[in-house]
C-alpha cells in the first residue's frame, strides 16, 4: 500500500463533512500548485534578464556588499 492510499484509508474513516473539507483543502493546494508552477515558467525570462543587468552592476561596481548581521 502506497502512501497516498494509506491517507485516502484514513480520510474515509471521517465523517462525510471532513472528508468533503479535507478534499477540498487538496484541491485547492493543487490548483495553487499548478499557479506557481506556470508563474515561474512565465518569469524565468525576465528574471534571467534581472540576474543579467544585476552582473553588468556588479561589474560596474555599482553594487555594494551586504553584511547579513546587519539586514
């Protein structure tokens, strides 16, 4: 028995209103899942770009260097 179908044993064990909550709560974690997951894709080229500009700055030294204790 798999992981998933142990969870799926456990949930059918709870009232129908859980069951129906606890669906609901995957759904939705799933759907926020595939959102990230296609905003991500969108951006990789524009953030690409920024971490391109971000090396030509540094380059330039018109960066400074950050010291973690103070941030």
């Amino acid at each position: 028995m798999t992981r998933l179908e142990l969870a799926f044993s456990e949930i059918q064990k709870l009232p129908a209103t859980e069951q129906n909550e606890f669906a609901a709560w995957i759904l939705e974690e799933l759907r926020s899942e595939q959102r990230w997951t296609k905003l991500f894709a969108k951006s990789s080229d524009m953030l690409s770009h920024l971490a391109d500009e971000a090396l030509v700055e540094n380059k330039a030294n018109k960066t400074e260097n950050l010291d973690p204790e103070t941030l």
